[in-house]
C-alpha cells in the first residue's frame, strides 16, 4: 500500500502545473486514472481531482505511481496529508476543510494581518581617522606626538 508521507508540497505542486498543462482529460488519460467524484483538491481557484494528484505527486517523490485504488483506499488520511502541507481539500457533499494549521497553539489565535515595519535607519560605520606620521622617518606617531626614533 502507498505511503503518502513522503509527498511534499512541492511534489504536489509538481502535479497540479502538469494537470495544467495536459488539461483534465490528458492528464487522467495519460496516467489512467478515472474522474473521481468526491474529494478534490483546490489550489489558486481551480479544483483538481485528488487522487490522480495525490498519485502523480506520489510519482514525484518515489518514482513509482500510486494506483487508483490504493488512494482512493486511504483518502481520509491522503486528505489529510494535504492539509498539513497547506492544500485545501473538498470532501464528498461539497464541503470544503482549509489547510491545518502546524500547531493547535496557532490556531486558536485570530488571523495575523501583515504590516510593513518602519525601517530603521543603518548605522553607517564611520572610517577611522588617518595615524598621525612622523614628517622625517614616515612612522606612525605615539599618543604624544612626538617620535620615539628621531628624538
């Protein structure tokens, strides 16, 4: 049975710009997955169907295609793979879960609006002045001022 752990966001991005590319029909056509009425994965606005996704993602991690029946057979815990790794899923009847959050501490806090902070200005660094030089052997000065070898 596959193993769905292993498929990452990216892997499951992966998927979605090639379902893209090839269109529904292509893209269930040329893996040999069926329509799958029920669960569906919603990503930018566009509904995807989740296990030929999920399948081809699974594909991208491991190399080996998940078939049909092995996602369908575990697409409570497929979904909810996907949700951890941010993804909105719908399940059958139309209803729509948003991605989990990683930690129950998040989620009991309101959404946070994203503000631009002030930028506070740089410390440049200023040069160091330039060691006083003896006129006569071109040594650098002493705190007195007065050279140790031509006194």
């Amino acid at each position: 049975m596959a193993t769905f752990s292993g498929v990452t966001r990216q892997h499951v991005l992966q998927a979605i710009a090639e379902y893209d590319s090839r269109g529904r029909d292509g893209f269930l056509g040329v893996y040999g997955y069926a329509p799958t009425p029920g669960y569906a994965i919603v990503h930018e606005g566009s509904s995807y169907d989740l296990p030929a996704v999920l399948g081809v993602a699974h594909r991208f991690a491991t190399g080996r295609l998940a078939p049909s029946d092995e996602v369908v057979g575990s697409i409570g815990s497929a979904a909810s793979i996907l949700r951890k790794r941010g993804f909105e899923v719908t399940e059958p009847g139309g209803a729509s879960a948003p991605a989990a959050r990683s930690s129950s501490r998040t989620a009991t806090r309101a959404p946070r609006t994203t503000t631009p902070r002030a930028s506070t200005p740089r410390r440049t660094a200023t040069p160091e002045p330039a060691p006083a030089i003896c006129p006569t052997c071109s040594m650098t000065l002493p705190a007195t001022g007065v050279c140790d070898y031509c006194t």
